[in-house]
C-alpha cells in the first residue's frame, strides 16, 4: 500500500524515472556508504548507467542527476536554479564533493560511462556504482533500478515481495486494498467517497494527525501552483530541443482580451491547456515540479486543481491566474 505522498512527490524534470530516480539512488548509496562507515576511506566513485538510462541519459539529465544525488543532493529539496551550476563545477574542477567537505577525484569523461545497448537483467532503467579506496580497491558498489514515478529499488531487492515500501508507514490503514475494485467495494460499504476514505488512511499512516496530512496536501499543492505560476512568466528556448517556450506568449494572449474571454465559455479549455503546458515547460527545463504520479505527465493534475481555483472555486471566469 502507498500513500499518497509516494505518488505524489516534489522533484526535478525532466523525467521521474530519468532524473529524480537516479538522484535518489547516488543519495541512497551516499547514505549507504555512511551507514557503514566507510565514506571516509572513499577516494574514487565510478558510475555505469545502463539501458534507458545510458541512451537517453544526456537529454533526461540522468547524469547530472546521479551525480548530484552523489553530492549530497535531494530531488525534493534542490535548487533546481543552482543545480546546473553545481553539475557544471563538478565537471570543470573534477571533483565531486561528498558530505561533510570530503572532496574526492571525479573525471566525467572516465568516472561516468554510458554502456548504450547493454542493460542490466533486471531492468532496463539500470546503474551500477562503485566506491574504491585510495589503493584503487572497490570496498563497496551496488546495482539500482529506476522502476518510474521515482521509485528507485537495488537489484537484490527487486523480485522481493513488497520491494516498494510506503515511506508512509508508521499507522495500519483502516481500508486497506490492492485493485480499484477493491476500493469502490471498500467505499460502498462504509459509505464513503474515495477521497474520504484515502484521507482515512493518510491520516491512519501520520498517527491520526488529520492537520499534518492537509499541510502535507497544501505542500504538495504550492509546488505545483508555484511551478504553474513559474511556466507562466518564462521565454525563451527549451533545452536539448531547443523549441520555443509557448505558456508565456499564450497567457499573454489570454488575458489581453478578458472581455472576450469572458463571453467564450471554451476558452476555459484554452486555459486548462495553457496550465498544462506551463508545467511540462517547466519540467523540461529541469524546473521543480510534483511527480503526478511521473514527471511525464506532471502538467495534467495541476491544470485541473487549478481549473478548479480559477474558475470553479473563484464561481468565476477569472482572467489572470493568481498569485496566492
């Protein structure tokens, strides 16, 4: 059973499993290497990137997100504005800087290496890692999986029942299921809607805080208004592509004639669209946004939540996207 804040969880773009899977999985091995307490003894850490993750690794940031992930860095909690620059250092000094100011050596071109057309057995969203001490020696290295929406597992783990654990689990849920039918059969006998009965369960999960989980929910909800607010105002080019940014020049049009848009009751699809666009842009950019349930469809949960503040909630056509 997952919670809702597994499903929904605060990363980077461009891609769930390209990017914020992979910067978890060099947080988890940093996490591991202090857990063991070698992480001093490490002079050297080389990466292998495998399958999807080697042939798509540039243009979904893979790379810069491993070694981030290395470096101490949280895809829930980075500047996404900072960490293109933190990749740039790391790549032009050679050195990767662990935590607690323990600097080791790191040739991009030799520590990270893209085995395109070869994949792992388990997954083909594969990588390997290994530390080595100053003698060159391997001392520890693990295999991770990249298995969508950010969820990232090591290959032991990966055929073990329950690999994907709820980070959510301190309470027994009351209505616990496993199928969508399952879950219409719960609400029908207790008599509660699906949200209902999921806030149940959260609530259940953080020891009956009903106040925790809906700051946890706004949480959730001021990344995506801020990462819609954000793909409002930017121009220019996307990245790799190189495509035109559209959000910006689109909102402009809409609200430079709200008389007309008033009358036009279409255009509230216009502006659905236009929420959309202003998260994918702002996923395609490395921008943070919320994993609904993955970065690839990051824009569709909140133009409909937004949709609703805007015009339903508001009970109005309200022609410029607020600002809180």
């Amino acid at each position: 059973m997952l919670s809702i804040f597994d499903i929904f969880k605060t990363g980077i773009g461009p891609s769930s499993s390209h990017t914020v899977g992979p910067m978890w999985a060099g947080h988890r091995f940093l996490n591991e290497l202090e857990e063991k307490g070698i992480l001093a003894s490490i002079s050297t850490i080389r990466v292998g990137l495998y399958g999807s993750l080697a042939l798509t690794g540039v243009g979904h940031g893979t790379d810069k997100a491993t070694l981030l992930g290395l470096a101490g860095y949280r895809p829930d909690t980075i500047d996404p504005d900072e960490a293109e620059q933190i990749f740039a250092q790391i790549k032009t000094n050679k050195k990767l800087k662990l935590p607690r100011q323990h600097a080791i050596a790191f040739d991009y071109d030799t520590h990270l290496i893209f085995h395109n057309g070869e994949s792992l057995p388990e997954h083909p969203n594969g990588m390997r890692i290994f530390a080595s001490d100053k003698n060159g020696v391997v001392i520890y290295y693990k295999s991770y999986l990249s298995i969508g929406g950010g969820f990232v597992v090591s290959a032991d783990e990966f055929n073990q029942p329950g690999a994907v654990n709820s980070a959510e689990d301190s309470g027994q849920i009351p209505y616990p299921f496993r199928t969508a039918a399952d879950l219409l059969d719960l609400c029908h006998e207790h008599n509660l809607t699906i949200a209902q009965l999921t806030f149940a369960n959260e609530v259940a999960r953080h020891n009956g805080d009903a106040a925790l989980v809906n700051d946890k929910i706004d949480a959730i909800w001021a990344v995506m208004h801020a990462c819609i607010e954000r793909g409002l105002r930017m121009e220019g080019n996307l990245p790799v592509s190189g495509l035109k940014r559209r959000a910006a020049t689109m909102h402009q049009k809409l609200t430079g004639n709200p008389e007309a848009m008033l009358m036009d009751h279409f255009a509230i699809m216009d502006w659905v669209t236009l929420f959309a666009m202003a998260v994918n842009e702002e996923n395609a950019c490395g921008g943070r946004v919320v994993t609904a349930p993955t970065n690839g469809a990051a824009g569709v949960i909140p133009a409909i939540l937004a949709y609703y503040f805007v015009f339903s909630h508001l009970q109005a056509c309200h022609p410029v996207y607020p600002d809180t």
